[in-house]
C-alpha cells in the first residue's frame, strides 16, 4: 500500500489539475450539460464531443488526457480541451465506456 502512495498523489493532483482546466474551459459554454465536458478530438481536423465528467476517471480516458498534456501542455489550441487521437478511437473507448 505504502509504494502505490506516491502514484495515487500524483494521479490525484492531475485530475485536480484537469478537472480546474475543464471547469474554467467549460463554465461559458453554454450547451454543454451539468456534468459533461465539451472535448475536441482528431489529429488533422478536430470534432466536438460532449461526454459525461465521469469519463475522466478511467484509466483509460486518463491515457488520452495525459497524451493531450503532453502534447498541449494546458494550452489548447481549440480553447477548449483537444485530444489529439484518431476520432475511430476516441468513438470505440467511449463506447465502451458508456457499455460499462
């Protein structure tokens, strides 16, 4: 338990550091519903998505906002929150996601 502290804390303080970014991003937008987060995803060409804050708590979403940090920092240049991954992807996690 003692050894797997330090990864929680760091885990921790990066959702504390996304979910600011996504609530600061998302406060003035309007069509994005209470506990939703407006999302742009592609490589090329972005697309909007909407999809439930929830979301951000798997590990596999996490996977996708740490590649966005990486290659965005916290500067998005969408202004909003931009993964940069293929749509196909992005479309077969959150469904599976919404299965679950």
């Amino acid at each position: 338990m003692g050894i797997r502290l330090p990864f929680m804390v760091v885990h921790a303080n990066k959702m504390f550091k996304w979910q600011q970014h996504l609530h600061s991003r998302n406060h003035h937008q309007s069509n994005v519903p209470k506990g939703h987060v407006a999302v742009y995803v592609g490589e090329a060409q972005k697309k909007r998505f909407v999809v439930p804050i929830s979301y951000l708590n798997h590990p596999s979403f996490l996977d996708l906002l740490n590649r966005a940090e990486e290659e965005f920092g916290f500067n998005h240049p969408m202004g909003g929150l931009t993964i940069p991954c293929k749509e196909e992807a992005f479309i077969t996690l959150t469904s599976q996601l919404r299965a679950s």
